[in-house]
C-alpha cells in the first residue's frame, strides 16, 4: 500500500499533469520523479500515467488510484485539523466514579459549570459506595474517583472539603435526650467507614446500642423519615443545605470535643491527571472548592 508521501506525489502528479512542474512542486530532480513514480505503479501492478508530447495523461488505473489518493489526503487533513483543535481545547471523555453522596448534593454544581466551560467533552458518571469507587479506579473504569472518609491510596490525592455530621429530629435538640426518648434512631445504609464512626461515637457517648433502629437503603430516604417526625437520624452537612427551619440540627462532638466531620477526597492516578479533561475538572474543582467546608 503506498504511503502518504507517495498520495502526495500521485496527487500532485494528477494535478500538474507534467513531470517537470510536478518536479519542482515536489523539490525532487525529474529522474528522481520519475524513478518513485515507476515503484509506485510496479506495487500497483498497472500504469497509471501515459507520457506524450504534451505531458502526462491517466489512464482508466490511475483514475482511480488518483480519487483515492485525494480521499486519503482528505481524510488525513481533517484529522490532522481535529487533532491540532484537541491540542488547543478540551475535549475527549472525563470519566468520574463519585460517592453517592457527592454526586446527589455536590457534584451536579460543579458538572454544570465544567460543561458551560467545555461543551466538548463527554462526561460519564458513575455513583456508589466509597468502597466501591475505589474499585472502579483500581480496574481503570474511571479517570477520577471522589469518595468520603480517609481513603487508602497510593496516587494523587486532594483534600476537597469536609463537612459537620448532625443529629438531626424535630424534637431532639440535644445528644443526651437520645437515652431517654422512644423513638427510632434512622439509619442509611453505607460502607463500613462511615458507620463506624457513628457506632464510635455513640459507643463512647451511651455505652449501649440505640433502643430502636430502622435500616433504609437511601439517605434521601432516611433525610425525609426524620424531616417528617418519624425518628432521628446522623446526617452530613452536605445534605443539610435546604433542611427545614423547624428541624434540629445537633453538631456532634468527638473525643476531643471537636466537631465530628466527614472529608471528601479526590482521587486518582498520575497518568489519568495528565489528560487535559481531567487536569480542567481538577482545576475547576480546586476553584470551587478552595477551603471549602459544610457547616
């Protein structure tokens, strides 16, 4: 199969219809021209150019040799523009594994200013437990992973944000109300991480489990079951933005008396922050964020 530099040279050949100005157009001598010319169409098995007294002429071969020539030509002009385009802009696919949490209350914000800022690139989603977006990173299902807690992780990591983790009932307004009232303690199910450190902390408060618990799948559930009086519950500040003005809202101490917080975290591999779509969304999220905390 002839190469892009013998297209050219058909192509020019096709277009000047003479050796001489194809020659010159080319900067090669004549024989030279005429030498390539004769490889290419031997690798053709046919002529594809007549020489006469008033220059060359193609023959039925070369017309088609020639439209081909100039397709590829075509072909590789638009995509040597689409590359040139890709090298000034962003664009390509940014794929982002996110906590179920960030990507409900955080994540939508963000995505649609990266999308005003870059129209071309496509954005795939996926959301899970922390634990499991680990996993997709680890099987490179996803250039970015954000996930809540203290993440294990060898690659580049960014602190995001943290938030305040809140008691939150329409009756209670105080932790040690907890022992003495009925009503379920409501509780979303989550990785392993999270709900340690609520056990932790209500291990080192009460010494004994809750009197009553009710285990829902969603935290949008959980969050409505306690905006409507069902029972209390523990949520993160970051769910707590449009919370209800007749609903408590209890900060939780640790240890040490300081608030109790969940961080965020961005994370991902060192090849995966060299892509210009993710190096965009990383800026634009330190942007955004800066010393960002929930409260």
């Amino acid at each position: 199969m002839s190469s892009l530099s013998e297209f050219r040279l058909l192509s020019v050949l096709a277009q000047e219809m003479n050796m001489h100005k194809a020659a010159d157009r080319l900067f090669v001598s004549q024989p030279a021209l005429s030498q390539r010319l004769q490889t290419i169409e031997k690798e053709w098995g046919t002529k594809l150019f007549i020489r006469g007294h008033k220059g060359l002429s193609l023959t039925p071969a070369g017309e088609q040799v020639i439209q081909f020539a100039n397709e590829v030509l075509a072909r590789q002009e638009k995509v040597k523009e689409t590359i040139a385009s890709m090298q000034m802009g962003i664009t390509g696919t940014l794929k982002i594994a996110a906590a179920s949490i960030v990507g409900q209350n955080w994540l939508p914000k963000v995505l649609k200013k990266y999308v005003e800022t870059y129209p071309q690139v496509k954005i795939s989603l996926i959301t899970g437990w922390s634990s499991e977006i680990l996993k997709h990173l680890y099987d490179n299902q996803a250039h970015i992973g954000i996930i809540r807690g203290k993440p294990d992780w060898k690659g580049i990591k960014i602190h995001l944000f943290k938030d305040l983790l809140y008691l939150v009932d329409k009756e209670i307004s105080t932790p040690e109300q907890l022992m003495e009232t009925d009503r379920p303690f409501i509780q979303f199910r989550s990785d392993s991480n999270y709900y340690q450190e609520i056990l932790d902390w209500w291990m080192r408060m009460f010494k004994t489990s809750p009197k009553r618990t009710v285990v829902v799948d969603q935290i949008e559930t959980c969050k409505q079951m306690a905006f409507n009086g069902i029972g209390y519950s523990i949520l993160p500040a970051i769910t707590l933005d449009e919370a209800s003005t007749n609903i408590f809202k209890v900060s939780l101490l640790d240890e040490n008396q300081e608030p109790l917080k969940r961080d965020t975290w961005l994370l991902g591999y060192e090849s995966a922050f060299q892509l210009k779509q993710v190096q965009a969304f990383v800026d634009l999220v330190k942007e955004e964020t800066g010393m960002q905390s929930f409260n």
